[in-house]
C-alpha cells in the first residue's frame, strides 16, 4: 500500500515542502489503512496530510545534530547499491 517513509532530516539541500507532503501522505495512508480514502473520508484525509505536513516542517526545522549534512547523491546511490544487491538473484 506505502513506500518506505524516508529519512528527511540532516540532508544538503534541506527537504523541499513535497517530500515532507509526501511523507506525511504516506503516514497518513498507513495509518488510515487506505490509499485512497472514500468520498465521506476525503475532507479528513487531505486535513490529516495538511497538519501532518505542517508539524513535521516544524519539527525539521526545530533538529539540531552536530553531525555534518548528508549528500543527496551519495545516499541515493548507496539506496541503489543496497537494492541491487538485495534483488539479485
């Protein structure tokens, strides 16, 4: 039904407003049960994803770490090297 939920926080460049959205979606599909709510659930869903959305901005914006930030690129191509190696067969 969902993607994993990714990591956001500690990457170069910061996360863009549609990967928090699209967190926050999957969050709320899992949670809810439904990828695609009824018609009598539409309106609460898509508030669910709105404030869900909201706090974890603000929460990403509110982490401190001392750790340096993560590169895009870098964690991708690990992402891949590790699927890659997980689905040969």
């Amino acid at each position: 039904m969902c993607r994993n939920i990714r990591t956001l926080h500690n990457f170069d460049p910061p996360a863009r407003d549609d990967e928090v959205r699209a967190a926050a979606l999957q969050y709320v599909r899992k949670v809810s049960g439904t990828a695609k709510p009824s018609r009598a659930n539409e309106e609460a869903f898509a508030r669910a994803v709105a404030e869900i959305a909201h706090v974890t901005r603000h929460l990403l914006d509110d982490l401190v770490t001392t750790a340096p930030p993560k590169d895009r690129e870098v964690e991708a191509a690990k992402a891949r090297a590790r699927a890659q190696e997980r689905y040969r067969a």
